[in-house]
C-alpha cells in the first residue's frame, strides 16, 4: 500500500494523487502524499560527463539549473538559480567531472573556469546553431530593402492591356489599439529623452526591454505606425494589385464576385468576402498600399539553415532570387551552409578558418558571430570535435517542464526538487 501511495506521490504530486488515491480507494491526503517523499541523496562526485542548462521556474522572471549525467541520462542535481557562484560551489563540493557539456551562458563558462579549470568544455552544437540563425536573420531583416527593390523591379501585374493601376490616394491609418499604443509609446520615450533620462531609466519606467526604447527613440513615427499595422499577408495578398486596379479602373463600380471569377483563373482560392472587405477599405481610404510579395527574413532564414538536400524547388528558387537580390544576404547564406557542414560533420579543426573568412568580409551580425565563437574556442572547438552535446539535457529539461505544468506551477522548489530527482 505504501509503495503504490509513493509512486502515486511521484508521478502526480499532492492534490492530483489525492484525487487519483479516491478513484483507487487508497486512504491517502495531499499532506500524507507529500509526506512520503523524501530528498533522494546525490552522488558526492560528478558525473565524468555533465550537462547543464536552465529552466523557467516563471519564464523571464525566475531560472533555475539542472545537471544531468550525459552518459547515463539521470539528472543528478537541481539548483535555485542560475548564478555563476551557485554552479562554481557545487562543483567544488563535487568534484570528479572531466567533460561538461553547456550551452553558450557565460555564468556557466565562468564557474567552471573559477571552481574546476581543468574541466574540458564543450559548447552544445545546436545552441551555436541557433545563434548562428540569428545572426542571419538580423541580416535579413538590414537589407530587407533590397529584396524589396528587386521584387518591385522584377514583378508585373498580370492585368490585361485595357486596364491600368490608378494612384490611390494616402490611406489613413486605421485607430486600432496597437496603432494609439504605438503613438503614445513614441510620444513618451521622446518626453523622457528630451529630459535627460537614460535608456535603462525610461525602460524601468515603462517596463519595456532596452531594445524596445531605443527602437522608439532611433525610428521616425511613421515607420514605427507602418510595422504596427497587421502584416499577415492573408491569401487575398498576391491577387491585391489586381483587385485593386479592377476597382480604380472601374471607378468602383465593378462587384466583388466579379473579380472573384477573375482571379479565381489566376489561381485565387479564397472567399469573396476577403475582396468585399478590401473593396471597402478602398472606399473609405484605409487601404493598405500594395506591397511587393517579399519573403520574410524568418523564411528566409528557415531556408538558409536548411540542409540543400531538404529544402523543396520552389524555395530553392525562391532563394536563388534572394542570392541575386542581395550580395550580403548571399554571402551570409555561404558561411552558413560552411559552418553547418563543420557542425554536421564534426570538423572542429576547420574552424578557426571559417572565423577568419567571417571576420574579415560577412556581414555584421554574422561577424560578431564569429567574433564570440573566437571568445569561446576551446568550448566550441571541442563542441564541433567530440560526440558530446546536450540533448540528454534538454530531453530533461522538458520533462521538468511537464512536472511544473502537472503542479500548476504551484509547487515549492523543495517538492519540485525531489520530483525531478526522483524516478519511478
């Protein structure tokens, strides 16, 4: 009776098991559930190889840490936090771990080299990819421009001879919530620059990221209202130039089912609602302006980072458009397809050339890349060399996340604690 009471305790916890024990017919409270689990003892040496990473006690808020044994996948320890003096102390009541594989966290990086310096790190192969992602998208998004000219270059209507594309006239902005929220943010970041405040003043102030208030303090109203506008393109998107030159031809008197009959031909699969709707916006001058079809940075970059062999024809062209559009975009779409040969293939011995060749001509974001690879190297070198990596982590760190959300995020790290460390 005991043990089914403890594994129940386990598994679900006070009021989850209490409920279960009552389908079951076991006499047994939250408060005698809980009382059955008792803190499992951890080992007094390390893990030859250790993992770490964080989790979210409450995401953006609260972090803590969790060590796993990466050969025998068993979380070994859980800490409260995630602070460099934490991690360094366990690890000198702990000795014994020769490889210990992490993410790119420079709190981690610190404790080791304070508490075990003889310890070979490894930087985690995904992680690196991930920030080499980013780095790409950044660049995307600089010269998003580009893409833009091209694109308006390159693309014609398919409209037929007889009609022609009328100049509406400016389109007022519609008073949705984000576009008032917009202008009152801009108005009071500029106030409070133009009275000496700091950035991380005016970010306290407004509890929003740094980010977010220089962004408010660098960009011109106008282009910060036209990226609050709702930007989905909608399916309506590449048949917009068409309905939208039909309705100025006609001097609006041409129907939506009409032009629904039209573009249908065209390959237009949706709604005549969606064109009524546009129609009325034209009336009214809250149109959008027709924007040229341009791929998202974030697409763009799916593509880049995606292995050659994966990636369907039409995004294969599709990028192809992109390499001609732009000789950044080509380049960073270059260094990345190399360094992700070097990840796949462990090629740890060729990376110091692929940080030369990012460093002296990539673009910006992807050089700073290569820039905290060289503050890293050892880690890195040994990340893209040996078998090691922190899969095994993260695989736990998500099923920590299914016992906080099975507690309702409710529990004491003390209880939280003994559930991750306990295994049935």
């Amino acid at each position: 009776m005991k043990q089914w009471q403890h594994a129940v305790a386990v598994e679900l916890g006070g009021r989850p098991g209490q409920r279960l024990c009552r389908r079951l017919r076991l006499k047994a409270g939250r408060t005698r559930l809980l009382g059955l689990l008792m803190e499992p003892a951890v080992p007094e040496r390390a893990p030859r190889v250790l993992g770490v990473d964080d989790f979210a006690f409450r995401k953006g808020k609260r972090y803590g840490t969790l060590l796993v044994d990466a050969e025998s996948g068993r979380v070994v320890d859980v800490l409260p936090d995630r602070e460099c003096g934490t991690f360094a102390a366990w690890l000198t009541a702990h000795p014994g771990a020769e490889i210990i594989c992490r993410d790119r966290a420079t709190a981690y990086s610190k404790a080791i080299k304070e508490a075990a310096p003889e310890v070979l790190e490894v930087a985690d192969r995904w992680h690196l990819l991930q920030n080499l992602g980013a780095a790409v998208e950044k660049t995307c998004h600089q010269h998003r421009a580009c893409l833009r000219k091209r694109v308006e270059e390159e693309t014609e209507v398919p409209l037929a001879a007889t009609v022609t594309i009328t100049e509406l006239p400016p389109a007022e902005l519609p008073r949705t919530q984000i576009i008032e929220r917009t202008r009152q943010r801009h108005a009071e970041v500029l106030r409070l620059v133009n009275s000496g405040w700091t950035i991380s003043a005016i970010a306290r102030r407004l509890r929003l990221d740094r980010k977010t208030v220089r962004r408010f303090r660098d960009t011109d109203l106008d282009i910060l209202l036209a990226s609050a506008r709702d930007r989905r393109p909608g399916v309506l998107a590449p048949f917009k130039a068409y309905a939208t030159a039909r309705f100025t031809d006609t001097g609006g008197n041409v129907t939506a089912p009409q032009v629904l009959a039209e573009i249908h031909a065209q390959g237009y699969r949706g709604s005549v609602q969606a064109i009524r709707k546009h129609f009325a916006a034209l009336r009214k001058g809250t149109a959008e302006p027709v924007r040229a079809d341009v791929p998202s940075p974030r697409k763009i970059t799916s593509w880049i980072m995606c292995r050659r062999e994966d990636l369907r024809p039409k995004d294969e062209e599709r990028l192809l458009q992109v390499r001609l559009a732009c000789p950044d975009i080509t380049r960073a779409c270059d260094l990345a397809r190399t360094f992700h040969d070097l990840v796949t293939h462990r090629r740890g011995h060729l990376l110091m050339g692929w940080i030369r060749q990012a460093e002296q001509d990539a673009p910006t974001p992807v050089r700073g890349f290569a820039g905290f690879l060289r503050q890293d190297l050892a880690a890195v070198t040994a990340g893209l060399t040996l078998e090691w990596n922190s899969g095994v982590v993260e695989g736990n760190v998500n099923r920590v996340k299914t016992i906080k959300r099975s507690m309702y995020n409710r529990a004491s790290f003390r209880l939280l604690r003994i559930r991750i460390l306990t295994r049935p």
